[in-house]
C-alpha cells in the first residue's frame, strides 16, 4: 500500500488515504489505528457492508486503479475521493457509504476541493484531457449525476492543486496555462470567469486564507510563498527544502502557514514577518497538514516508503 494522498477530518479525530494499489482507508488520528478499509483492490478485502446498501457500489468503476485524490467537505459529512481514470465518488463520512459517483475527466484527477459552503466540488485532472478544471454543483440536485457549473481549459499540463475562499465565491487553481505562465489562475464562480493570474509560480499545493486575503503556495522547487490575492503579488518567498512542497496549510488566525514536503520537511512560516517560525523533518513524504482550531498544535501525515499504515505526528509550537 502506497500512500499517495491523504485528508484529514476537519475536526482532526480521523485521516483518510488513499493508495497508488487501490486502498481507500480511514484512521484514528490520534494513535493511527486503522479504523476502516472502505475501499479495496478486491471486495474480500473490505470490511462487510449492511445490507441495505450492499448494492450501492459506485466506487467499483475506480477498483484496483490508483487513487489520485481524497477532501472532506467542510462540514465533514462528506468525502471526495477521485480516480486515476477519472472517476471521482462522493461518500457519507459517517455512514461510510458512497451517495453519488459520476465521469468528471477522462484523465486522472490530481485536484479537489469542497467550498466552504459545500454545494461546489472542483476537480483538476491531468493533461490528457482538453479540460482539465470542471466545478460541480453537488447539491439540490434532480438526478443521480451533478450539474456542471463551470470548466476550463486554460491548464494545458493539468490542474495540480485546487482552493476555494471562505465566502465561496472564488477559487485559485494552480497548474501550468495556456497563457505561457506557470501560475495559479483566480476564477469568480459566480461570474463563471476568470478574473486573475498570479505571478510565475508552478504552485504543487495552495492555500486560501482563512479571510481569503493571502495565498500560501508550495512550489515544485520546495519554495513556500504568500501573496496578495487583491494585488495577485507575492508578499516573501522562503527555500523550505530541496524536495516539491506538495502542501501547505494557514493556521485558523491565519498568522502561521504550514508546509510540507516530500522530503518529510515540515515548516512553520510567520506571514507577518515573512521568515520561518519553527521547522521540523519527519521520516517520509508529508501528505497532510491540520492545524488544531484552538491550540498551538500541528497534526501531520506521512506516507514512510515501504510501510502500509500512515505516520502520523502532532507538533507543538
């Protein structure tokens, strides 16, 4: 089992991965047991399903394939979970049963992201697709198929991270364009446009702040910025590690941003003073970043090359 992303719960009590050999995994945060396989290579390798949705199989189009892709919604009841062929499935988070499932690219999907009202799922795919940005609407639908909102085919390598703001009205999508840049794009969702390009950047992992004021990007090269969202300039750029940063996260005061690379180094980034807080290495690849709402503590996700179960660790700072 080859972790390849990961998410955690937005109260932090559980972790979902998802592995290159097909396994979609729930865990306890807290010591790391194992809690659920809700998906497998083989259907004998799962736990058994009531009987009343034993039928409800949507994610049989995605067994044994790699999974590219897991998010929670905001609220936490639901999880996205996206395909290498480009399937992605919506779950019940507590009931632990898929509720919808649908084509959405016919390439892998690298990106997804929930906005914070939970009716939109953006999903970014590869380069095998013409386009490789599609927002959903998912929910209040009529059918067993969500409503197509908006697409985009100005990322011709493909959409690699994806982030909505807090109001839910605009969404950063980072990837290389057509436009010539290698830059996050800004779209106004509710103007189906859009409205930005930020400056050179091959942004493996983004963020929106809390306010929806800053940008925090972790680059390809193992570069961590923040930037102006309103004047789409960068604010500092700091080196975090010789390894591509592919996440990075804002504190709830969005005062801190965290990143993490697949080196295993994890850094803490004073956006105030644009210079680094604290910093620590953890064995592995670092596939997810949770800050605690009301304390001073980091929970993080590594993915130990050779090793089945993630590596989770809490920091203090």
């Amino acid at each position: 089992m080859s972790i390849v992303t990961a998410s955690f719960s937005p109260d932090g009590y559980t972790l979902i991965t998802g592995s290159a050999d097909g396994y979609l995994c729930q865990w306890f945060a807290q010591t790391g047991q194992r809690l659920h396989v809700l998906l497998a290579p083989s259907a004998a390798d799962e736990e058994p399903r009531p009987a009343a949705v034993a039928a409800a199989r949507l994610s049989d189009r995605m067994r044994g394939g790699p999974i590219g892709c897991v998010r929670h919604s905001t609220d936490g009841s639901r999880l996205a979970v996206g395909s290498a062929s480009g399937w992605v499935v919506l779950w019940d988070a507590f009931r632990r049963v898929e509720s919808l499932g649908w084509q959405a690219h016919s390439d892998g999907i690298r990106a997804l992201a929930f906005s914070p009202d939970d009716i939109w799922l953006a999903t970014g795919s590869g380069d095998g697709d013409e386009v490789t940005l599609r927002v959903w609407v998912v929910v209040g639908r009529i059918d067993d198929r969500p409503y197509q909102e908006f697409s985009d085919r100005m990322h011709a390598g493909g959409v690699s991270s994806l982030s909505f703001s807090p109001d839910s009205r605009f969404l950063v999508a980072g990837g290389y364009n057509f436009s010539g840049y290698t830059a996050p794009l800004l779209y106004d969702i509710r103007k189906l446009e859009q409205v930005g390009l930020f400056q050179w950047e091959m942004a493996s992992a983004l963020q929106l702040s809390p306010n929806g004021q800053l940008l925090a990007t972790g680059s390809d090269s193992g570069q961590v910025s923040a930037w102006s969202v309103a004047r789409k300039e960068r604010l500092f750029c700091a080196k975090a590690g010789d390894h591509p940063a592919g996440v990075v996260a804002f504190s709830p005061d969005g005062h801190l941003i965290a990143s993490g690379d697949e080196g295993g180094k994890v850094a803490l980034w004073d956006v105030r003073r644009g210079r680094l807080h604290e910093g620590w290495n953890i064995p592995g690849a670092i596939r997810a970043l949770w800050f605690h709402p009301h304390g001073r503590e980091l929970r993080i996700a590594a993915a130990v090359e050779g090793a089945d179960v993630p590596a989770i660790h809490g920091q203090r700072f």
